[in-house]
C-alpha cells in the first residue's frame, strides 16, 4: 500500500437505477481524490442502467470496472465487488446516492492519520429529487452511540452502505457482508467491526442520501425478519433482547401508520398521547426528535445543498 496515496475501490451495487446512477457515477468521477478504481455490480438489472453505464464510461474517462451478475441481492452483490476489488481501502456507494467532491480525500487522509481506525462513516444529507427545502442532516458526536441507536431504531442509521470507508483486509477479517441479512446486512457489519475496532465519525456532510419510490429499505417484512435474527447475534443479554424487541416492533408499529399517510400517523400519534400508551410512546419521541433535529441541523447550509444538487441533476 502506498503510505501517501492508497488506491481506493469504489463498490457500487446496481439494480434498475436508469434514472439515477449518471448522476451517482459523476459524484465519484469528480472527486477530488484521484487513485480511486470504480466496480459497477450489475445484479441482473431488467431496465437501461447498464447501458447508461456503459455510456457514461465512454464519455468519462477513468478507472472504471463493470461486472454483471444474475440477480441474487444488494449484499452479495457488494461481496463481489469487494472480491474483485484491487485496492487497499473499500469506499461503499449506493446507486442513487451522490458524494460531495472532498469525500474521498477527506476519508484517506483521517485513515491514514489514524491507522488503528477500523472504518469510517460520515454526516449525510437526506434528500428527494427537486427538493429545495427541509433537508434533514444526520451526525453524531460518538459513533458508538450512534450504532447502538442504530441497533435499537432510535436513531437514523449510519449508511455505510454510501458513507462507509474501510480497509480491504479488515473487510475479509470480519467476513464481508453477512449474506444472511437483506437490509441489515450493514449494521451488522458495523456492530462486529466496532466490538473490536474503532468507528471515525467524519462531522461533515459528504454524501447524500436520495429517497425516492420503490426502495429496498421500505420492505417492512424483510426488515422484521432481519431484525429478529439481529437482536439473538448481537443482544448481549436477555434484559436487552427483550428491549430491543420492544423498541422494533414499537418502530414497525409506527411505520406502519407512517405508510398510510400523515393524516393516520398524526392521528395515532395524538392518540398515543392522549391515552398515554407507554408502550409506543417512546417511540414516537424519538422518531419526531430525531427528526427535528436533522431539519435544523439541514436549515442553515440549505443553499449550499441546493446548490450541489443543481449542479448534478443537469448530468
């Protein structure tokens, strides 16, 4: 590995994403890093994306790699291009999600200021196309809490799968993605990394987050079935599993009626206070806090947000 200038490899699973990933490929084709190789995992795509991949490429030089695959899922597709990936660090990108330009270059600088940091995750921005308000920011000041809020549903994820940034050789020492998860294969990645190794949390914003339609994450009786196999790998007590029950099947509570639209949230939410539903109660505070606070955290860059998004929707 070179000491001052580590090639990096970009891992960008792909699955009908025609609309988005010109966008996303310009994100890392522009970073101000420069040793960086790109692997595209086709994971059997049924509409264009290959070929606005194959474009984009033509047009934009670079060191780029494309591997197609029947499709067999998000996490063995990322396995496979770790596999195949030639470099000493591993950055995780999403097919619909974008980078600030200094990514790259601000992740490689605090590993190798930091060797003993096991992975890095960063700040992101969560964004829908044509937005140009009420961006929520999510970050945190102690990566460990963060984790574990992730773990138990209080608080937003880390996204390693678009912030994520780490050593090849620790990657294969924790044993990659665990093919036995769908959505929560990268919190399980980062709850066995951060039991032995530190997590660096970078405060800037670098990458953001799209919400759109159809979205993997939204397949609430995946996410139940991999939580359950997630709280007996990981609860680290039977007080704790019980706990964590509780809290996921309170979430999934709420996201049901989230999904039935804001007038039936608003509507169980008042009830819940009213009648003092202790049950789902907590809860509910922490998904409206945590949410208030990434709105606040998001008001003042907002023109800068705006800006950035600008520029790449015109690619």
């Amino acid at each position: 590995m070179s000491l001052s200038n580590p090639l990096v490899s970009v891992v960008i699973p792909l699955f009908n994403k025609e609309q988005w990933i010109t966008q996303t490929l310009y994100t890392v084709h522009t970073q101000t890093y420069s040793n960086w190789e790109c692997l595209i995992i086709d994971d059997g795509s049924t509409d264009s994306s290959l070929e606005v991949v194959k474009n984009f490429i033509q047009n934009h030089p670079g060191n780029w790699r494309i591997y197609s695959q029947e499709n067999l899922g998000q996490t063995r597709a990322r396995n496979f291009g770790i596999d195949k990936a030639s470099g000493d660090f591993i950055a995780f990108l999403d097919a619909d999600d974008l980078w600030m330009p200094e990514k790259l270059e601000l992740q490689v600088k605090a590993h190798l200021a930091s060797p003993d940091v096991g992975l890095s995750l960063t700040s992101y921005v969560i964004f829908k196309q044509g937005q140009r308000d009420n961006f929520r920011v999510v970050t945190c000041s102690d990566s460990k809490k963060m984790i574990a809020d992730w773990f138990s549903l209080k608080g937003f994820g880390g996204l390693i799968e678009s912030t994520g940034f780490v050593k090849k050789a620790t990657l294969i020492d924790f044993g990659k993605y665990s093919e036995s998860f769908s959505m929560t294969a990268g919190l399980d990645l980062c709850l066995n990394i951060d039991s032995e190794l530190q997590v660096l949390f970078l405060r800037r914003p670098l990458v953001f987050y799209r919400i759109s339609p159809g979205q993997f994450h939204k397949h609430e009786n995946i996410l139940i079935s991999d939580l359950d196999l997630m709280n007996t790998r990981h609860a680290k007590s039977s007080h704790e599993l019980v706990h964590l029950q509780n809290l996921h099947a309170s979430y999934i509570y709420w996201s049901n009626f989230r999904n039935q639209g804001v007038k039936y949230f608003a509507f169980a939410a008042l009830r819940a206070i009213l009648f003092l539903d202790r049950r789902n109660f907590p809860m509910l505070y922490f998904l409206l806090s945590r949410n208030l606070v990434a709105l606040k955290r998001g008001f003042i860059p907002r023109k800068n947000f705006r800006e950035f998004l600008n520029m790449y929707s015109k690619e």
